[in-house]
C-alpha cells in the first residue's frame, strides 16, 4: 500500500524527533560514565545537551565541571547559571552550591540572604552540611546577617537530632556561652558528651574544660582528664589539650596521668551499657 504523501514529507522529520530522543535518553548516562572515566572534554559537551534539556543532575553535574575547571578552564558565572537552574528544579546540592558562591561571591555578588534562602532550602531536603552551616552563620553573623540565637538554636537542634556530631557541638556552645540563649551548662554537657562520643575533637576539648572549671560535677577532674587526652590526640586541639592537661596534672599529682597517655580511654567514665553504644 503506497504511503500518503504527506507522511512521506513527514519521514524526515520523525526520523530527526527519534534521533533527538535517543541523544537526549542517552546524553546523560553517557556524559557520567565519562566524567567518572576522567574523560572531561567528551563529558561536557553530553552533559550540555541533557542540561538544556532540563535534567538536574546533569545541570548539576554540568556546573561542578565549571567550578573545576574540568574539560576547560574555571567558570564559575556559568556555574551559578546551572547551579541555579537544577536548584530551580527542586536540587538541594545545588541549592547547597548555589548558596555558597553567594556566600564567597564567587561568580556573583555576595549575597548573604540569598545564600540563607538556599542552604535553607537545601536543609530542608536533609543536607546535613547546610543544617550545621546554617546554625554556625545564624550564631556567629555576617554582613547583612545578624547573629540570632532562635535561628541559631533551632538549626543546631535539627542536627543534633540528626546525630550531627557538628550540630551537637554547636548547640552544646550556645548552651554554654549564654551569649544568644540563656546558658545551661548540663544542656552543654550533654550535647558535648554526645559529640565527643563521636570523635569531635573541639566537643572533647571543650567537655574537658568544662568538667576542668567544675571540679564539684559528676565528673569532675576524672572528666577534664579523660576527655583532654582524648582532645590531646587529635591533630585539631592536640596543641591547647596538652597544654591544659599539663596544668591539670601538675595541679592534681593524684591523678594518674603517667597512664593518661597511653591506651585509649574513650568511655572511661561511662557505665557498661553506654559504652557498648560508642
């Protein structure tokens, strides 16, 4: 049966929309095999093609290439152009990206409320990096961002509840400082011991001085001892750890300290049952 002729002047342009679907399907697979492969001048230009088709992950991918510098030299202008489009889309790493040119001014005008708005928006989608970033900037401010204790707190807070142990340790030194919320100290110790659990040298550090300036808690100088040693061994606080641990030792000679340094003592002054959930 001989074919109508305008499906006939139709053909090519089928032929050409077919052929359009199966670069774009496959653009994207194709650009992160290759960008994984380290073969970034091929990657790119793949990666164009599905970003201006509208997939995020390849507008992500592609703007990341920009900030690299990976298959051409650094762009970060055009990086925050894709950034924002697959933020746009619903992305929270590039909401997160996106927010910290505007925090450096890299590739924009530093804008501190629009890198809020963003690492909110990224926080909100459960990055963890924008949740301890958020409660830092809100408690330490910047141009144009006041310090603010409620946000501050409540930023921490949803990290800490996430076992964060970076939002643990910054929730513990609002409660300590009562700079932005009214202090309490065993809220302090209790996000501090949580974080110095987890390895967070500055938690350890700071959880040693605070059992080293009440002498009169559960855990006293036993406390400041164990948790400066542990402070003490990281690279981050080992320098202020020994230094304090010098004075506390020279302070109390009761202490053992000759074994202070040698042998783990991590959950020295836990019970059975909490050190089996270090």
């Amino acid at each position: 049966m001989p074919h109508s002729p305008a499906l006939v002047r139709l053909r090519p342009f089928l032929l050409l929309a077919v052929l359009i679907a199966v670069v774009l399907y496959y653009s994207y697979p194709s650009a992160l095999r290759l960008h994984r492969a380290g073969y970034f001048l091929l990657a790119r230009p793949l990666y164009l093609i599905s970003a201006v088709a509208g997939n995020h992950k390849a507008q992500h991918n592609l703007a990341t290439m920009y900030i690299e510098g990976e298959g051409g030299p650094p762009n970060p202008a055009t990086a925050a152009y894709w950034y924002d489009k697959a933020a746009k889309q619903g992305s929270s790493m590039s909401a997160e990206a996106l927010g910290a040119l505007y925090l450096e001014g890299d590739g924009v005008d530093t804008d501190p409320v629009k890198a809020v708005a963003l690492f909110e928006q990224a926080a909100n989608q459960g990055e963890p990096n924008s949740i301890v970033l958020l409660g830092e900037l809100y408690a330490e401010g910047l141009d144009g961002l006041p310090r603010n204790g409620k946000q501050a707190r409540y930023w921490f807070q949803q990290g800490a509840d996430r076992d964060l142990p970076a939002a643990q340790y910054g929730l513990a030194t609002l409660h300590a400082s009562g700079e932005l919320i009214p202090r309490d100290l065993k809220q302090a110790e209790f996000w501090y011991l949580k974080a110095a659990r987890r390895g967070h040298a500055k938690a350890q550090l700071e959880l040693g001085l605070l059992y080293l300036n009440q002498p009169g808690s559960s855990a006293g100088l036993k406390g400041a001892q164990v948790w400066l040693t542990e402070a003490s061994r990281q690279e981050e606080t080992a320098a202020a750890a020994r230094n304090h641990l010098a004075r506390l030792c020279r302070a109390n000679p009761t202490l053992n300290c000759q074994l202070s340094s040698a042998g783990p003592s991590l959950g020295a002054l836990l019970p059975p049952a909490a050190r089996r959930r270090l």
